[in-house]
C-alpha cells in the first residue's frame, strides 16, 4: 500500500479515537490512522520502531497485546531522553522498551517475533543507507506473514517536487530490498502532487513549529505537509 491520507480518513478516525488529542498536530493526525490500522489487526505482539514516549502502545497494552518500544532514547530528531517521564510511564504500563534503532539488527529484538510493526513520523529522519538497514531489520524481526505499516511526513506541492520524488524512491529501494509485499494499491506514484483531499496540519501549526526555522520558511509558503502512508508484509 502506498497512499496519502486523506481528509475523510481522518475525520472517521476522530470518531474513535481513544483520548483527546491536539488535533492540529501532524503526529496526532497519523496517529488517528495508526490507531485506526492497528484496531483492525489481529495481533498478540506488535512493536513500534522509534516510538519515544509513545502515544499509541498504551490503548494497545490496555488490550492485552505484548507492546514493544524500540528507540534510543537519546535525544535523536528532538525524541525524549531514557529518564523522561513519559518513557518511564510507559516502563510502569508492562511496555518494553529496546535501546536500539531498528537499522541496527540488535540481538535484543528477536527475529520472526512480532506480528505487526509501525513508526509514526519516524521514516522522514533516516537518509536512503538507513532506510534499507531499517526495512531489512523490520522484515527481520517479522514473523512470516507479519505486516508494517508507516506514516511519513512529506511535503507536497501543485507541482512535482524533486525532493520528495527523491525520498519516494529512496522509500521503495528500501521496501524491495528488504524483499517486502504491498498490502494493498499504489496511488501515489513517482512524482506526486497535492490534492485538496489530503489531510494536512493547520497553518497555526506550520506557524509555530516550522516557519520560524529558516530552512524550512519557503517550504512552509509555498507547499502542504502531508503524510504519507505505506503497508508492506513479509511474504509467508
């Protein structure tokens, strides 16, 4: 599967959210899909690859699903710090937590374990050598048949942008190099451009937490910060 997420379904998302959330954020709109996906899937283990101080692995713990967690927990693209409050919380809610990066085929990720994977604003950090170190260890870790799921922050214009054309090729080396199936169709394509139906973050938000950073002004002006989402299995 390889689509963008629209504004229907996000709007049917809210319906069933399960906390209020500030909905004028990116993360919180892709976690309304996430949730979404993950209600639907029948799944005794699932881990969250770089996850922080989750949001979405405690509705799934109170469910009586075996939550992993793995990230760093140092700090990396202003993620929270292994002593955070947050980290801890989730520590308290029986969720594991794995120092390490998936990318890095750490021992203490057990391989053909987990029935489905997910990231949540993860994917857009990893430069194209990450990204293919990051699917393989994903496919790894997978049982046979186990599905991932992201959701990818991405900047969309009324024209084909070569960057983003870049990272969408950069995304699908990575999933065939890590052998992986689509779960469904591919309605983005190689150079893909805003639609009105997509969902985006509100301008309030873009105001504060992106405009202010000037590498990122003209990119605030002239494009829409979207998200991307993709669904892959590991074949059986």
């Amino acid at each position: 599967m390889w689509a963008f997420l629209t504004k229907s379904e996000f709007i049917e998302g809210m319906q069933t959210q399960p906390e209020q959330l500030d909905l004028q954020h990116l993360k919180y709109i892709q976690d309304t899909w996430t949730h979404g996906v993950l209600r639907r899937e029948e799944a005794s283990r699932v881990i969250e690859i770089g996850g922080g101080a989750s949001r979405t692995l405690p509705p799934l713990r109170r469910r009586g699903i075996e939550c992993w967690n793995a990230d760093k927990l140092d700090g990396f693209a202003n993620g929270p710090l292994d002593n955070s409050s947050g980290i801890q919380s989730l520590r308290a809610a029986g969720i594991k937590i794995v120092r390490t990066f998936v990318g890095e085929y750490s021992n203490e990720l057990p391989a053909d374990y987990f029935d489905v994977a997910y990231s949540i604003s993860v994917l857009e950090h990893l430069n194209a050598q990450q990204l293919v170190d990051c699917f393989r260890d994903a496919a790894r870790i997978l049982k046979p048949g186990g599905r991932i799921y992201h959701a990818v922050d991405i900047f969309l214009a009324s024209a084909p942008l070569p960057r983003t054309s870049q990272r969408i090729r950069d995304l699908r080396d990575a999933v065939q190099a890590a052998g992986l199936e689509p779960l469904g169709p591919d309605t983005v394509g190689d150079e893909p451009v805003f639609d009105t139906t997509y969902a985006s973050p509100s301008v309030v938000y873009l105001a504060r937490k992106w405009y202010f950073t000037p590498a990122l002004r003209e990119l605030v002006n002239t494009t829409s910060l979207t998200t991307l989402l993709m669904g892959h299995r590991r074949p059986i």
